[in-house]
C-alpha cells in the first residue's frame, strides 16, 4: 500500500540510532502491550516508566559507548546518561507515530491568551554531544569540577545517570519549596572545605548568580537534546520560547487528539 511504502524507509532509517554520549543501539516503536507502562501509576509515582519503556523498545547495543559492557551483557539502563535516555525516548515515540508533534499552549502575553496550536519535526532538535573531556570524565568515575565566582569555592559534582532519574520524583516531593538546592545537593558530589553535613545548608546560602552558574555548569559538560523551541503566536504575532511539552498526549497522541476534538466541540455555537 501507499502507507506501508512511505513507513517502510523511515522505519529502516531510524531503527539503529546514536546517542549523544556516542552510545548506538537498535529500537523499535511501541507496542499496544506498552500502554500498560505509560497507565501504570506506580511506576509513574517511582520514576520507573522511563525506564520499563526504553528496556521493552531498546532491541540491540551496537556501540555500548562510555558504558563498561561485558560481552554477551545487556545495556544496564540505569548507568546511561540522562541526555541520551532522553534521546532514545524521542526516537521510539518518533519510530511509532512519525517525527511530527504537534502540541498546543496558551499565549503569554496577557493581551491576547489565544491557543496556539503547534507542530516539530522531533528528529530536528539540536542534540548536544558529549564531548571528549566529558567522556573521559564520566568514564573516569563521573565526576566534574568548577570554581564558583562568588563563593570563591570549588565544587566536584556529576551528570545524571538513569538511576538518578529514578530518584528525582521522590527528591520532589520530598522538598517542594526547596527544589533547587534539593537537586543542587543531590547533584553536587563534594564543597572544598565544606564539611559533607553541612553541604546542603552552604548551597542554600549560595547567592543565585553562584547557582545560576552551577547549574549552566552542568549543562555545559553535559549531554543531551535541547528542547526549548520558538513559536509564534497567530492572533497577535508575538514570538516565545517555550519548553517542548511531554503531557500523557506524548505518547499516546490518540487519547490527546480524541480530547481536542471534544474541547472544540463543546465550544461550538450550536
């Protein structure tokens, strides 16, 4: 059919992919018996969905990348970086619906508040690599430093691994109202001359442009897709940045379409 000979290339060409680290694998798209994963409220509560959805649709370790790998093993999810989870996360939802998302938000500006309604090419958003200090770093025991300029302190911390990515909802909830120094604490592995009690009362004491330092830092040695996109408005023409959303509509568009079409149906006039 037309369908299957339009699928079939892109199938093919997005089956084997690299990750930002350098990481190569197979992956398929998903399987009906994966939306038990995405409903599954306790692994969304755990922060295990993620990971339950990469080991059903990660088929094959081409290139294991920075990642120790005995021969025969199978990849351990939970050591890879967050940047390339991430990653293979867009690739699978690529592979099973197609690389356009289309998505809708409400315009910032106060004046006008209309919906606009959006749609990305999912394979097109930048991808920043690992570098080679930053591989050799992780390699070496995952640990990075830096210098913070207004604290004059130096600071060795770590990039997220999918074991971290497990905790993070937890750490969540844990500290609602301190969120940022939570993760900051969470991620910073030591302070020089800050003894290891005493590290999560000094980074609440940081000054914010410390901690905006921190955490560009962070961002700076690590790896993974940018997902800050630009759109424009179509009523009153104003351009925002606006981060990619990832609702339950991410991975399941079926449910998400079925709900516009009620929501524009019910403000219909008659």
């Amino acid at each position: 059919s037309t369908q299957a000979k339009t699928l079939f290339p892109y199938t093919t060409l997005f089956r084997s992919i690299t990750c930002p680290s350098g990481l190569q694998g197979r992956v398929r798209g998903m399987k009906v018996r994966e939306e038990r994963v995405l409903a599954d409220r306790k692994l969304a509560k755990s922060g295990g969905q993620v990971d339950e959805l990469l080991a059903a649709c990660w088929e094959e370790t081409l290139d294991p990348g920075p990642y120790a790998l005995a021969e025969g093993a199978k990849l351990d999810l939970g050591q890879v970086l967050q940047g390339d989870r991430f990653f293979a996360l867009l690739m699978v939802r690529a592979l099973t619906y197609g690389p356009e998302y289309a998505f809708g938000v409400s315009c910032r500006n106060d004046n006008c508040r209309a919906r606009i309604d959006w749609e990305i090419d999912l394979t097109k958003l930048p991808v920043r690599k690992l570098s080679e200090e930053s591989r050799a770093a992780f390699v070496g025991g995952n640990r990075f430093e830096t210098t913070l300029p207004d604290a004059g302190k130096k600071v060795a911390f770590k990039l997220l691994t999918g074991e971290d990515e497990r905790k993070l909802p937890a750490l969540q909830r844990s500290a609602p109202d301190k969120l940022l120094s939570a993760v900051l604490a969470y991620r910073v592995l030591e302070i020089d001359g800050v003894d290891s009690k005493a590290k999560r009362q000094f980074l609440e004491d940081l000054t914010m442009r410390d901690a905006d330092f921190l955490v560009d830092e962070f961002d700076r040695v690590d790896c993974g897709v940018d997902t800050t996109i630009e759109i424009e408005c179509p009523e009153c023409f104003q351009t925002q940045e606006v981060e990619l959303p990832f609702d339950k509509g991410f991975f399941l568009p079926g449910k998400d379409r079925t709900a516009r079409r009620k929501a524009r149906s019910s403000s219909s006039p008659t």
